[in-house]
C-alpha cells in the first residue's frame, strides 16, 4: 500500500510541525480528510489547543474544539507519522542574516522519529537550496536512513495571509514540489485534499523555494516605492493619495500603498533572497534599497509626529501620544516584527509618553516580547495627538467624533493616520489637523 493510500484509509498518519499561523490551519484543515498529529514544542500552546483555545485567531474555538488533530509536545507521537510538513518560523538575526535554527532542530526531531517511506515536506520560508542542502544531510544523518532510497523530501511555501478573512488556505493556489515526480505526486495529491484551488507542480525544489521569497521581495519593493514617493510628496506639499488615486485610472497602474511593512513575510524574506545573492558574489542593489526605506519608515512616522508636537507648543505639560494597534497588520493578533513598535521607541527616545492599544493583540505577549504595556480603550484620553498606527475594523467604524473624546481639553486635534483609512476631508471638516503618509 503506497503513501497516499495510507492517508486516504486513515492507515497512515500526517504529523504538521510547528503550530502557529501556519501549522495550524493546515494541520485542522488535514485532520478533517485524514489522521493528523500537530507537535509543538512550546506545551502551553499544545494546552490551549487541546482546551479548544485558538491562539492565532483565525480557525475560531469552535472549529478548532471540532477537530481530531491530536495535539502533543512528546516527540515520541512523532513515530507515528509517515507525511511530515515542517512550518515553524524563519526570522533574521542580528546584521539581517537567516536565523535556520527553528528549521535546522525541527529537522533533528523529525529525523530521529523518521520511518522508510516517509516524505518530509517544508514549508518555512528559506533562501533557494536550504532544504537539499542543509535540511536533508540533517534528516539524514538524525535517522540513519538515506534521502531518495529510504524516504524523500519536498518543499510547498505557506501562502497563509493571517487575519485575512478572504485569502484562506483553501482557495489560495498551494505550489507544491518533491525531489522526484513519484514523491512530487504524493505531496500535490496530499495538499489536493484540502486546497480547494488546486495546486501548481513546481518544476523543482529549488524553484518552489525561490518563488516563495521573491513573492514577498515583490511586495516589498512596490510598497518601498510608495513610501519614498510618501516622503518626495511630503517636501512638494501634495496629498499622496491625491496623487495614487489619480494615478489609478489608468488600467496598468499597480495599487500599492504607503504604509510600516512588518511581520513574518515581507519585513524579513527579501533579507534570505538578498543573502544567498550576496553567497554568490552577487550584491542586491534594488532589493536592499527597498528594504533600507521600509526599514526606516517608523522612525519617520515618529519624527512627523514629534514635528507636530513641536508645533503645538503646550508649554510645560508632557505630551501624551496614543497610538492606535501594535500587531504588524490590520484585523490581526500577530505581532511579530511590528514597525508600530519602531514608532513607540523612537518617540520613547524623545521623551514622549505613549499610551498603546490594539483590541486585538494579546497584553501579555506584546509585554513578553516588547516590554510595551497595553492600555484599555478606556485610557486613551487627554492625548495631544492620536496616531491610527494599525486600521484593525473597530477603529475604521470610529467617527472623527469618537476620536475627537480621545484629545486633552483646549487643545489641537493631530491625527495621524499612518495608512490613510479615513477620508481626509471628513477629518478636516470636523477641525482636525490630518496626515497621513
């Protein structure tokens, strides 16, 4: 009975390692065609998924109470599997270089649990030949066992766009690669089970590796190129939505727009394209520049709002900044590698207080992971300006009045709204001083 058939009958078992935003869609949306074990290290998170908890906000309690993924921190369960997929996180270090060491132990666990026959799919985003080159001799050396002979590898990018309520899983096109078309079929006809929009059989391992990092490079370099257009604009006194919205009637213009760019994705991806450039002697010139303006972009934030704390002149009472949303995008929890947090410590650096808060994200991980100190809605008063880092929805259906309560009596009402999801003349009829970038 081969792989696949196993999986079908319920034979065989499916093991998703890492549950976060990305293991743990997958491994529910599996878990309702097939036996699924979700292993994670960290065991408070295996806690709360088996209480029916979704940390990640985006599978709901309910569904997540429904599924029979059996969720575990033992690496033993592991033994079990014979289709692994790895999605555990791939951040930077210090100096923008890959940090592999998630996606380098996870191989170890995996490869010590390893069967014959097994396949091993990776779904971390990582530079073109990590997994041949630095994840299997892993595989291998951990099992004994030999790659191509004794089991097979392969590499699917997650495509997972957290808090997005239209772009799920299962009609996001899934491209899929193996190291051969025996072991390239049994990963597309897995994937199959659950992605509604079909999958897309990259040519190689390599190739499916590359189109995950430029997918990002691309953003990122679009959203740079609307950022510095921001800044040029800023100097001529021109509206840059102004601008964007006129240059969008014609049918080729891409809307792109201004904005911090953070998270898992497209703040960190580009630096692993740009770093196995720079391994074969080729230095990146537009992607690094790109990155350099995003970079930077809250700190400019901050000193546009230290500019208008300097034009309000309140004398000798401390100007109080609420920033609205911490998490690095709108209608979402996660907030790793948030810009708004470039803001908060820039303005910090200035002496200026800030009152942070976001309805979304959790006090306790933004405390843990920033030291930043989350405040309730109902704190967010006496401001001098309020800045809309973050347009989750709850504060998109804010009027301007609702935000006019948050400022000090007597004083200026700055609005800063990073993303521009209001419309500036609705502000500016009701008295407030707007921007925008």
């Amino acid at each position: 009975m081969d792989l696949l058939n196993g999986i079908l009958t319920r034979e065989q078992r499916i093991a998703v390692i890492g549950l976060g935003y990305v293991g743990l869609p997958i491994a529910v949306a599996l878990a309702e065609k097939a036996e699924v074990i979700g292993f994670d290290i960290n065991s408070d998170k295996v806690s709360a998924y088996r209480d029916g908890i979704d940390l990640t906000g985006d599978i709901g309690s309910d569904r997540l109470k429904r599924s029979s993924v059996v969720f575990t921190s033992e690496e033993e369960r592991l033994e079990e599997a014979s289709f692994f997929i790895i999605a555990v996180p791939t951040p930077i270090r210090s100096g923008n270089v890959p940090d592999l060491t998630y996606v380098e132990e996870a191989s170890r666990i995996v490869g010590r649990r390893l069967r014959p026959g097994a396949i091993v799919v990776y779904e971390s985003t990582v530079y073109p030949g990590v997994t041949e080159e630095i994840c299997q001799p892993i595989l291998e050396a951990q099992s004994g066992l030999a790659c191509g002979a004794d089991f097979k590898i392969g590499y699917s990018p997650e495509r997972i766009n957290p808090g997005d309520r239209v772009h799920r899983l299962e009609n996001i096109v899934k491209i899929v690669s193996g190291m051969d078309n025996d072991s390239l079929d049994t990963i597309a006809s897995v994937y199959e089970l659950v992605v509604e929009a079909g999958v897309y059989r990259a040519e190689s391992i390599r190739v499916a590796e590359a189109a995950k990092v430029i997918e990002n490079a691309q953003r990122d370099v679009n959203i740079a190129f609307m950022n510095e257009l921001s800044m040029i604009f800023r100097h001529m006194d021109i509206d840059t939505q102004a601008v964007l919205q006129a240059a969008g009637t014609k049918w080729n213009f891409l809307n792109f727009q201004p904005g911090l760019v953070g998270g898992h994705c497209i703040g960190i991806d580009p630096y692993y394209l740009t770093y196995k450039a720079e391994d074969k002697g080729y230095h990146s010139r537009i992607i690094l520049a790109g990155r350099h303006i995003n970079d930077g972009m809250g700190r400019y934030v901050a000193q546009q709002i230290i500019k208008k704390l300097v034009r309000q002149k309140q004398g000798g009472e401390e100007p109080k900044v609420g920033i609205l949303g911490i998490a690095y995008k709108e209608d979402s929890s996660d907030i790793r590698n948030s810009k708004v947090v470039d803001v908060i410590r820039e303005l910090d650096e200035y002496g200026v207080r800030t009152l942070v808060y976001d309805p979304l994200a959790d006090k306790g991980h933004v405390k843990a992971e920033y030291g930043i100190e989350l405040v309730s809605r109902e704190q967010l008063e006496d401001l001098s300006i309020v800045a809309l880092a973050v347009p989750h929805r709850e504060f998109k259906a804010l009027s301007p009045r609702d935000f006019e309560r948050m400022y000090a009596q007597g004083g200026g009402k700055t609005f800063m709204d990073v993303k521009a999801a209001f419309d500036r003349s609705l502000f500016k009829q009701s008295g407030f001083d707007y921007w925008s970038l």
